[in-house]
C-alpha cells in the first residue's frame, strides 16, 4: 500500500516497540479505568428501559408554554394511524406490486415469525458462549436524569431588507435537506453540534439577524445526550432534528417544531419522536419526512410461544405521548439480514396538530434519494458467508425500495429491486424521465473474484433493470458521481482521476461517451449552467494524491471530450466534502462559490490539525479565479505541552459558510463573522 | 483485537442502543493500549488516567457516529488524541511530567533493557505532538499508515510523512546517545 510507512521506518517503529516493552509492565492500567468503573460511570442503564423520561419532562413543560402562548390546542387521543400509508403485500417483497390500500396486510404473526427466523440466525453465529459471558457480567450502571431543554432570550429588533441569499446546497430543486445552517435572507439559524467533553456533546441552536449588524437574538441549548442536531426553516416554523440517547432509553429519532415568529422567543409548537436513529430526513411542500432505523434487540421475551407486542413493534411519540405502529403498517422483507426496522413518517410543518403519517419496513437502509415525487431508499446487503474482507469490503448487493410521496403526507409503497454492489452516496442516486439510475461500486460479478468493479445500473418504475454498465474501472473506486437529465457523470480513482462521461438518454444501452484522466479526482461534482461542471477533490501526481486541493472547472458541452479548462489548487488543504456536501455553497448571481477547506500546514507547524478555513472562488469567463480566504475569529493560542511541544487548540474549524446580500457570514464552533464579498475584509462578528 | 467481526459488530450495535455492558466489553479490549497512549502523550499518571476515562464517555456518547465497527480501535484512539490534545490545552504550561521513578516504581541500575526503553520515551519527549501522536499509535496501537490517518483526521499521504520526519528525528536522537 503506497500510504503505508516507508519500510525502514516499520523496521524502527518495531524496534522502538520492543525496546518500550520493558516499560509496559511497569505500568498496568490503574483500577480507576478498569471496565467495571467505567461501565458505571456511564450515563446509561439496560438498553431495554422504556422511554425518555428526559423527553417527557421536555415537552410537559413545552406543551405547556404552547397552550398558553399560542393558543394551539393538541388533542389528548391522538388519530396517529389515519389515512393511506404504505402498502405491499408480505409475499412479494422484491416487487411490492400493486400498493392502493390501507394497510401491507402483515398480520402480527407474520412478524413473530420473522423476528424468530432472526433470532435463530444470529444465535447461530454466536460462539464460544460469548454472550453468555457478557450477560453473566454483572456491572453496575446508574442511570442518570438530564436537564430538559431550556429557552434563553436576547434583544429584538426590525427585520433587514431582503436580497440573494445562500441556501443549502440540496441534491434536488424544490427538495430540502437538513443542515446545520439555515439563511433565510433576513435571519441565520445554525446549530453548533461538536462534540464538545465540556458541555457532554450537547447542540445548541443560535438565531442570529444579518443585517444591518450581525446580531445574535436567541440561544437555544438542548440538553446532553442529542447528536447530529440539524434543522430545517420554512417561514416561521423551525424544525430541530436530531438522535437522542435518553438515559437507560433507546435511541430516539426526534422533532421539534419551534414557531419563531418571534425570533427572540421561539415557541415549542410539538415535538415527534420515533424509535431508532435519524438516518436522513427531507422536507418537500411543507411536509417533513422523517427516516429512521431502529436496532431490535433479539433477546426478546417469548411467553407461551407469543412475543409480547411492546418487545418488536416500532413505537412513535407525539408529544411524548407513545402510540405502538401495529404490524399492517410494517412491510416484511424477507431477504431482511439485520433486526433492524426503517421507519418514516410524515409531519406537517406548518400544522400545530400532532399528526404524522407512518409505515414501517423490516430492514436497515442506508443512503436516500429523494425528489418531489419520490423517496429511495438504499439498503446494502453483505455477503455473510464470505471472509471478513468479503464481508466487510464492499456490499455484494444493494436493495432499493422505493416510496411514492402523495400529497397529504401519505407515503406509499412503490416497488423493490436490486443491484450489484453499493452506492457511494446519496449522489450516486437519481431519477429521470421514471427511469431510476444508480451507480455502485461492488466485486465483479462473474467470475466472483475479488476485484472491484463499478456499475451503472437503469431500472424502470417498478425497479426492473432495463440498462446498464458494468465492470467499469477495475480496481477503482467511485469517488463522485452526479447525474444531470440524460447524462451521468463519474470518477473513479486508484492513482489517477477518470471522469467519465455516460449517455444515459437511451435508457436501455448507456454507454461510456466520454473520458478524462487527471491526477488526484473529485470527491464532489456540482453542475454550473448547462456548460460546466465543478470538481473538488484531493490533487495528485502520477503517484498518488498529494497534500493538496484541487477545485477543477470541467468543459462537458462536448461528452466525447470533456475537458479541464481551469483549475486551482489550495496547498496544504484537504476536503470532507465526500461525506458533506452541504459544506458548499453557490452564490449564483455574483457567479461565486465557496467552501471550508480543512489547514493541514498544522503538521509542519506545530499548529495542530482541525482547523479550516472558508475558500471563496469565482468563475469568470469558463476561468476558475480564487476570490478569498475567510478566517474564523476564534483566538489561536499556542499552548505549551508537558513534553515542551508547541500546541494549537483546533477550535478554528469553519463549518458552515452562507451570504446574504454582499456578505459572506462564516460559521464555527462558538462564532460567526461577516465578510465583504467585494474585498473579503472582516465587516462583523459574533460569539455564542 | 480479540473479538471476531460479527461479535464486535453485534457489540457495537447494542452499544449504539445504550447497552453500557456491550460498550464495557468493546472498551475492555482496548483499555490498556488506550491508557499507555495516554500516558506516553501526556506524560504523567493522573493526567493520562483522566484522559482515557473522558475518552472513554465521549466515545459512549458518540459511539453512533461509529458506522464501521471493524474501524472501532482507530475511531477511539482518535477521540483519545484529540481528548490528549484538549488537556493540553487546559493545563496550559502542562508541566507535571512525573520523574521516572514516580511512573514506573524504583528502576534497577543496572537492568540495560529498562534503561534502553527509558531512553526510547525520553527521545519520543522531543517530538512535537503531532508527530508523536503518530509514533504513538503505530508503536502502541499497532497502526498501519491508514488506520493513522483514520485516528488523528488527516489524509493518508500526510501521516506516512508525519511518521516519516518522526523517525529521522527519533534516529538521530538515539544515535547521539549511541543506543
């Protein structure tokens, strides 16, 4: 492996290992940090304790605050299950075939049966009495109470004049995505979500006013135990999402829905949890679809041949309030590997009622694709008889299920499919003219051999493939992937980048147009007009990729030549922007973009590593220029260590950067800062 | 890592649901690399002992964040570098480095091996931390080149680099005093 240490380095690092040998019997671990003591420290008990006090205690208080504030009234019976949901029918999975009714006609039984099927293959892959070990350790854990969420206020004044805008940089026009910064025009609503041990990894939301001053009006703190706090603005609602990991609960996939007419004084409206982890979420036409998996235990009490229903069924809050999700709105895949279920409702906004709709799926899913008509969802399926590196290097398959978005909130089950191997992310997802495109990276499929090749596979609306591509870039990963009306683009790297260009207009026999090898590749690709499009991603040489970004402008207007007319490279930087692609932000008008590049001269320096700094960039005449480069205001302070080395804190991470009107406002950890776009002077900054 | 893939993967998933026990034993398996780490880096018992067990409730905290469970031993390293770094940072001048003695109870005088190994930790003092915290993992941890890149955020090519400069330095210290 050409990152792997330079052999005579290995050579001493193994020696300097043994020579250290002598030491580590010199110091054992001390008691303090033994399993034991740890395990009770933590803020947990059993994981099969019924829900979040902490949640329940949240919202009495919030319920509260919204009968007298507002006025709204939440109905004590809540109608949870009302109105079409999904539908497919238990014995025909890989293609759910007509879904018009009510229910997918799964009886309880049918799931009892299913949840034992499972249980008995994982207890076949239990050895050596492990977990019978582990049952038979006996640590003592406490369980302990969070604080429920508290509101704090600021100062209000009158609204800013409204000009352009940044917005989050969604996948599919008219389809929203949840992010850690919302610009509204007028207000910035951004959630500081590092894991912070000081304050236990707790979210904050901080309403700030741009314009004329950058103000900070409201601070929101949610307590511990949250993570992956994102939200969503639509007029004045606010939408917080995040995972919760109530003390001796299971995880909870929550909603909050603020009415911030006032933007000092955000009102609780209700809030929505179900069981599981957030596993994405979109918001199209005012209706928020909220996704989420849920692990099943299989340890499952089994009285008198029955399963008690509270063990195995999914569970969704209203305000607190629980309602069991009967077996009818659970699908049953039977190709299902894991314990695990997907769960998605449906909430309105805008609406003070508590009401969602909600269907259930037996079977995790992965990455989702999303558009206005439409929900995906990608489930990847390992080979479990393989070795390890089968089992864990690629998926050998991927499930798609897909979802029909009917107005009302109802969603509906549209078909299943399949295809070889695995998507990268939500980008390598797409559908066009009701034809569904994927592209994934998986072993190739003949000869079983462990080589990885990719696909391009086109399935129509009842997820049957009709076309496709295979075993494209042996031995290559794919890296981005963007798919733009009847085209698709590629990159797949090992040492140099080949974009490739794909003819997706003939559904039935796409077919490779066009290529183009460049060192390093994109990890992103955004469309700019109809003419370009814009790669980010690590630069390279021949060798391999170097310490470096490249932002490329690629000339697709011909797809039998695409070409490289302009690039830029930012030294000493890297990007997650694989992982992120919300990081990036387009400002059309005045034909800018930017993004926070990750600093890694920290290593030459001494300064150490998570720092970042936001890149702005502009495109003028097919030319990629580089505009400027924005700091956070956050202090740098060398610090010394005990050893004598010099530190840096690396609380100078840009996380986010938006703009209003002629301003650039950038996001970290505990600030904000505006920016003249015109000469990227520091104009204003906040803390919070 | 003892356990076997589907076992860590099971492990882990409980964990994910809240299960301290399953997140104990994942914690267990590691606790003393964990904690040598911390000690190497920091230098001092208390400081390292306070370190691992910060870590270690972050690492609960966040252990969704954890999607590959065969990549649990670099995740949790990571979070105990930069938990490391932190404290640092805290303590500001740092300054309590124990006397050697203090660390390892009464040294033989004449026991070649022992002072060898004292003279491989004193060297490893001259690095600056992000170089150490490399060496650290490889020769701790058992590393590769990737699963440091993975632990301490950075890209690949630039942790082989980090190694890289860390040896010559550590060669050079060590040939000075002749070992």
């Amino acid at each position: 492996m050409k990152y792997d240490p330079h052999p005579q380095d290995i050579q001493d690092l193994d020696t300097l290992r043994e020579a250290l040998t002598p030491l580590d019997r010199r110091c054992p671990l001390p008691a303090r940090l033994e399993a034991r003591h740890i395990a009770g420290r933590l803020p947990a008990g059993k994981p099969k304790i019924p829900p979040a006090l902490i949640l329940r205690r949240a919202a009495a208080l919030a319920v509260a605050v919204v009968l007298t504030l507002t006025g709204a009234v939440i109905s004590d019976r809540l109608n949870l299950f009302s109105g079409r949901l999904l539908r497919l029918p238990a014995e025909s999975p890989s293609a759910f075939g007509d879904s018009g009714g009510t229910d997918f006609g799964t009886s309880y039984y049918d799931l009892e049966r299913a949840f034992l099927r499972l249980q008995k293959r994982v207890a076949r892959e239990k050895v050596n009495g492990f977990l019978e070990d582990l049952a038979s350790r006996n640590w003592g854990a406490k369980a302990e109470m969070a604080a429920p969420g508290e509101l704090f206020e600021a100062e209000l004044s009158d609204t800013a004049g409204k000009t352009g805008h940044g917005q989050t940089n969604n996948q599919v026009q008219g389809v929203d995505e949840a992010d850690i910064l919302k610009n509204d025009g007028t207000y910035l609503y951004y959630v500081t979500n590092s894991l912070n041990t000081e304050a236990g990894g707790v979210g904050r939301l901080v309403i700030l006013r741009a314009k004329p001053k950058l103000e900070v009006l409201c601070t929101i703190s949610l307590p511990d135990y949250r993570s992956d706090v994102e939200l969503y603005v639509q007029g004045d609602r606010l939408a917080l999402l995040y995972t919760e990991y109530p003390p001796g609960g299971d995880s909870l996939s929550s909603v909050r829905i603020y009415d911030v007419t006032d933007r000092e004084n955000p009102l609780l409206v209700k809030t929505f949890s179900q069981k599981g982890k957030v596993l994405s979420s979109r918001l199209v036409g005012g209706r928020l679809y909220l996704l989420s998996t849920e692990y099943v235990y299989l340890d499952f009490r089994v009285k008198g041949g029955v399963i008690p229903e509270e063990e195995i069924l999914p569970v969704v809050y209203h305000n607190s309030e629980p309602q069991t999700l009967p077996a009818s709105k659970i699908a049953l895949m039977p190709d299902a590997e894991e314990p695990s279920y997907l769960l998605i409702s449906s909430l309105d906004l805008q609406s003070s009622k508590a009401e969602s709709e909600s269907a259930a799926i037996l079977g995790a899913g992965s990455q989702v694709y999303c558009n206005t008509e439409a929900l995906f969802v990608a489930c990847q399926q390992y080979d479990t008889t393989g070795g390890l590196m089968r089992r864990w290097g690629v998926a050998a398959k991927t499930l798609i299920y897909r979802f029909d978005l009917l107005p009302g909130g109802t969603v509906k089950a549209g078909a299943g499919g399949e295809v070889p191997g695995a998507p990268l992310n939500q980008f390598s997802m797409d559908e066009y003219g009701g034809y569904f495109r994927i592209a994934t990276t998986g072993n190739r499929e003949s000869d079983k051999s462990s080589e990885i090749v990719n696909f391009v596979t086109v399935l129509d609306k009842d997820l049957q493939k009709v076309g496709g591509l295979e075993n494209l870039a042996p031995g290559e990963r794919i890296q981005s992937a963007r798919f733009l009306g009847g085209m698709g683009y590629l990159v797949t790297f090992r040492q140099t980048d080949p974009l490739f260009v794909i003819d997706l207009t003939d559904p039935k026999a796409p077919k490779v147009a066009g290529e183009l090898k460049l060192p390093g590749f994109s990890a992103y690709l955004h469309p700019w007009g109809d003419r370009y499009l814009i790669g980010i991603g690590p630069d390279g040489t021949e060798d391999g990729t170097t310490d470096a970004t490249k932002i490329s402008l690629f000339d697709i207007s011909n797809p039998a030549q695409p070409k490289e007319i302009s690039r830029l490279v930012a030294e000493k930087t890297w990007t997650t922007i694989q992982q992120d692609h919300k990081q990036f932000v387009v400002c059309g008008e005045k034909s800018l973009f930017g993004l926070p590049l990750q600093n890694y001269e920290s290593y030459d320096t001494d300064r150490q590593g998570g720092s970042s700094s936001f890149f702005t960039f502009r495109v003028k005449d097919g030319q990629l220029v580089k505009d400027f480069r924005l700091e956070t205001v956050e202090p740098i302070e060398p610090i010394l260590d005990s050893w004598g080395g010099k530190y840096y804190y690396d609380s100078r991470t840009v996380f986010r950067g938006t703009y209003t009107g002629d301003q650039w406002f950038i996001f970290s950890g505990g600030s904000a800062a505006a920016y003249g776009m015109a000469d990227g002077k520091l104009a204003d900054s906040v803390t919070f | 890592m003892a356990y076997d893939i589907s076992h860590l993967s099971y492990l882990v998933q409980q964990a994910q649901a809240g299960s301290t026990e399953a997140f104990g034993t994942l914690y267990d398996s590691l606790a003393r690399e964990l904690y040598r780490y911390a000690l190497y880096f920091l230098g001092a018992p208390g400081p390292a002992e306070d370190a691992v067990q910060e870590a270690a409730l972050s690492a609960f905290r966040s252990v969704r964040a954890l999607r590959d469970p065969a990549r649990l031993r670099p995740w949790f390293f990571r979070i105990l570098a930069n938990q490391c770094k932190r404290q640092l940072r805290q303590s500001a001048c740092g300054g309590e480095t124990t006397s050697l003695e203090e660390l390892f109870g009464e040294l033989p005088a004449a026991d070649a091996p022992l002072g060898r190994a004292l003279e491989v930790r004193q060297a490893l003092a001259i690095l600056p931390a992000g170089e150490r915290d490399a060496v650290l993992l490889h020769v701790l941890g058992g590393f590769t080149g990737r699963e440091i890149a993975q632990a301490l955020g950075c890209p690949a090519g630039t942790a082989r680099a980090r190694l890289s400069r860390a040896m010559a330095k550590l060669r050079k210290e060590l040939e000075e005093h002749e070992i």
